[in-house]
C-alpha cells in the first residue's frame, strides 16, 4: 500500500474513532448541563476539539513516517494545549460558559490523544 493511501486509512480510522468518543463524551456533558447556552457550547468544543485533532494528528503522521513519532505525539500534545488555552479566552470574549466549554474540550482531549497511538502506525 502507497503512503498516501495509508496516511488517508489511518486519518478516516482516527476521524471514526474521534466522532465516536467526543459524541459519546458530548451526550454525558449533553445530558448533565441542563442549560441550552452550556448544551451548545459543549458542541461547538466538540467541533473545535475534532478539527484540532485532525490537525495533530496529520502532523504527528508526517513525523512519525520520518522516524519522529514521539515528537509528533508530543507536538499534537503542545497543539491541543494552546488550543485549550485560546478556546478558554475566547470563549470567555464570546461569553460562552466558561465551565462546560473548558471541560468538556479538556475532556474531548484527552480521549481522543488516548486513541492516537495505535492508530499512528496504520
């Protein structure tokens, strides 16, 4: 199989599982806020959280073909902290609540970096 055609299977296989586990995560916040401005915002982090992660995890492909996986995953790390970080200031801007946009990205984060490993070398 041609590297492209293996970067595409194991970038689609880590979208899947990506959906899968911030829809999964996205209903237990869904389904604990109770109010309609916190159910939004945990949906606009799972959207920030899926795109961010698209991106580490292209950049954490490219490096770890080179023979830098660990710098990749690490990269991808640093990414989705500064992420973090710039989606709690400009949620805060937009006034979005502070709480539910923070945990549940933090929370999409986590889930999705536990999945990147096996799925690095696909």
């Amino acid at each position: 199989m041609s590297a492209g055609k293996s970067m595409s299977r194991g970038l689609t296989l880590y979208a899947l599982a990506c959906v899968v586990a911030i829809g999964l995560a996205g209903g237990v916040f869904t389904a604990v806020y109770s109010s309609g401005p916190e159910r939004a915002t945990v949906w606009i982090s799972a959207l920030v959280a899926l795109v961010v992660q698209m991106v580490a995890f292209a950049i954490a492909r490219v490096l770890g073909d080179g023979g830098h996986g660990i710098a990749g995953w690490g990269l991808g790390a640093v990414i989705c902290v500064i992420a973090l970080v710039v989606f709690g200031l400009v949620s805060r801007a937009l006034g979005l609540p502070s709480n539910a946009a923070l945990l549940s990205l933090a929370t999409y984060f986590f889930l999705t970096e536990l999945i990147e490993p096996p799925l690095l070398n696909v």
